[in-house]
C-alpha cells in the first residue's frame, strides 16, 4: 500500500446538521481479518440521514456513508492460500488488486447467524459510518472481519455467469456506479418483497388456496371443502409507500417476482413528491413491456386512498412495504403489512389496531450478503433502470456531493478522488 499519510474523508459533527470534508489519516490493519480498501466510488443513502439530523444518538464526529466500492490494497495475516476449512473461502483467495463491495454491516461468516443466512444479526455486526467502525465516504476505509464481509466481484460475477448455463456467456461489465447499488439499497428492495410474497397471508392468493391450505406445510387429508376462491380472491393487492432509490428498488423487485410467477396484482405506489412518481412512472413504462397480468399505478398519498378503496371494494391492501425514512405514514386502513420504515418516531398504530386487524409488522436489517446473489442477478437482467446514470429512468441521478435533504434527487453518489 501507499505510504500516505492522509485522505480526504466526510466527517459528521455532533449534535447535527454539520458535516465536513477534511483530512485524516489514512487507515491501516489493526486485526488479521481485516483488508484495507481504495474507495472508486460511494454512496448517499436515505439512512445516513438519520446522523444527519442527530436522531442516531451519536455524540462524537465520524467518517459518514455504509455505502462503497473499490480495490484492494493490503491485507491483513489471515489472508493466506490454505486457511482453516471452516473460515470463509474469501481467506483464501482474495488478493491484493482484487475490486470488492462491501455491505452496509460488518459479518464475521461464521458464528449462527451468518451460517443460517441471517448475516444483518451477526455476533459481530457494526454499522460503517459511526464512530466505531468509520464509513466510506473516504478515500481509504478499513473493513473489519473482511473475509465475511466482503464480496470479491469478479467471482461473484463470475458464479453469476456460470448458473446461468450460458456456457459462451462473457462475465458482464457493470459500470461502478450500478455495483455500488449492491451495497444495501438494492438487496433492501428485493428483501422487501421477497419477505412479502413469502409471508403466509399473501399465499392465499398467490396459490389461490384459502389459509391454511396455501402454506406448503400443509398436505391435504381426506376430502378438502370446495374453495370458496372468487376471481378477485387471486389478485394480490400491494402498496408501496416511498418512492426514493429503496422503495423503486422494492418495486421493480416485486413487479420482477410476480411477472417471474405469472401472478395476477395491482400495486399502488405512493409518494407525495411528484418528481420521484414521475420517476416511477417512467420506470414502470419500461418495466410494463414485458407483463402480461397485473398493472402498477403511482398515486399521491391522498388519491391512494380511494384507490386502494376501489381495488379492495374497502378491504384494503394484501401488503403493504412501507419505505419513507422519514415521516411513517401507515395506516389502519390496510390489511396486512410487511416492512416497516426505519425511524425514530412512533407509528400511528396501537397493539390493540393491529390484533383487531390481523396485521403482521415485520422490521429489521437486510441481511445484504444473503440477498446478493438474488440482487445481482436483478441488476444484470435489468441494466436498463440500474445501469446508467441521470436518465429519466436511471435510479443514480448524479455522482457528485450535494444536499439531499430536500427529498428533491434521487441516488446521490461520491467519487472521492474528484
């Protein structure tokens, strides 16, 4: 590695609103698991807001972001051509050189929860950008327990290539800026709608079996009831709430899903800000091409109401991902709901509200290393929204720094060597 001294890093200074572009040192191996990055690029996400406006409980300056990608450029002792059977295979082939994304969380790949997929409750889990674990909106960044953190792109891309037994396929060529949507915004989107379309009250319809028959748990027994199933029973009702870079990313995941299965739905995505449903629109314009059932309307908070009134004849939505970082906007009006937004304020809903309605809350961290090769795969395929940047369908609007608290762009990103 370079003998520098100092890089260029975005601090965060306590209690809010204050952020800095200064230099500090360069970071250097501390722990034999850990790898040293050059950062190409890194991101801004919606998340990185909560520091930003203080409601992290954070109280000393950090180097901010959870989002990068880049090179390898040292090593620590534990990366060795024969490592234990048990040590993640990465130990063994990662190499200096080798282009890397990371993750918005620390894994170690080896205690419980890594082994069962589960990699966002690691027993060694950190969040980059706090002060503890100093984040990548930086030249240089030190990934800790990097073995099980990070992913090496050219074989992923490579793995990727092999299953599709395309055996004259050349390894895609992915634009940095389209990587570094692996990082979190783009594994959170499929997240939330696999979490949805695998939760056992959306199986009723999309098996067009009434619960519990719907579950694969179930074999039937004797003679089963006629099913009482009308025509609408079979189209699943979804609404997506938030139409930043997570909740288009949670939406063409599920259009992707349902039109895979064949599924008949209709799904309202709601924003208050008119650029980001024009944004949607667009997207869905080009998405829509290749559907034969269902249809997608984007919709302000108000008008979603009476449509989602008219679809469910004043049942309510199926599902619902709710994706605004900001301010939670669920209501009791819906039927059931999935993800819930990641704030500091208290919904609008009372334990009683969500027995009397049988709604199941569902919240909690991607677990991002899990969900990347579904991710990938979705970002090769769909190249026409994640690959190019400031289209009017792109999802990156610009790379460059510049205020995103307005809600008036959409995926921001850092090239910290301009």
């Amino acid at each position: 590695m370079s003998p520098s001294v100092d890089q260029l890093a975005i601090l965060w200074y306590p209690p809010a609103y204050d952020i800095r572009v200064e230099k500090v040192s360069v970071p250097r191996v501390k722990h034999p698991d850990d790898a040293i990055v050059k950062v190409k690029l890194a991101g801004l996400c919606g998340s990185d807001l909560h520091l930003y406006r203080g409601t992290e409980g954070i109280t000393e300056p950090c180097i901010c972001g959870h989002e990068f990608v880049g090179e390898i450029v040292e090593l620590g002792s534990s990366f060795q051509p024969s490592v234990p059977r048990d040590r993640p295979s990465l130990y063994s082939t990662l190499k200096v050189g080798d282009r890397v994304i990371s993750p918005f969380t620390v894994s170690c790949g080896e205690c419980h929860f890594c082994r069962v997929g589960f990699t966002c409750r690691c027993v060694e889990s950190r969040l980059f950008g706090t002060p503890n674990t100093p984040g990548g909106q930086a030249q240089y960044v030190r990934v800790p327990k990097a073995g099980g953190t990070l992913y090496s792109l050219d074989e992923a891309l490579a793995a990727h290539t092999a299953q599709e037994h395309e055996a004259q396929r050349s390894i895609p060529r992915l634009a940095d800026s389209a990587l570094l949507l692996l990082c979190d915004i783009l594994p959170t989107g499929v997240f939330a709608a696999f979490q949805a379309l695998n939760h056992p009250k959306t199986l009723p319809m999309m098996k067009s079996q009434p619960y519990p028959h719907s579950s694969a748990l179930i074999t039937p027994k004797g003679v089963l009831a006629p099913s009482l199933h009308r025509p609408q029973d079979t189209i699943l009702l979804i609404a997506v709430i938030g139409l930043g870079p997570v909740g288009v990313c949670a939406c063409v995941a599920m259009l992707d899903i349902l039109h895979a299965k064949g599924l008949n739905f209709r799904l309202v995505a709601i924003d208050p800000i008119e650029a980001r449903r024009s944004k949607m629109a667009s997207i869905y314009s080009k998405l829509s091409r290749d559907q034969e059932r269902g249809y997608l309307e984007v919709a302000s908070i108000e008008d979603s109401k009476c449509i989602m009134f008219e679809w469910s004849s004043g049942v309510g939505c199926n599902v619902v991902l709710e994706v605004n970082v900001r301010n939670p906007v669920i209501t009791v009006e819906v039927d059931k709901m999935s993800v819930g937004a990641h704030s500091d304020s208290a919904g609008p809903i009372t334990g009683r509200e969500l027995y009397d309605k049988n709604v199941s809350l569902d919240f909690g961290r991607c677990p991002v290393r899990a969900m990347f090769p579904m991710a990938l795969d979705l970002l090769v395929r769909r190249q026409d929204i994640f690959g190019d940047v400031g289209g009017e369908v792109s999802l990156v609007d610009k790379v460059v720094g510049f205020k995103f608290d307005k809600g008036k762009c959409g995926k921001v990103l850092f090239d910290p060597w301009k």
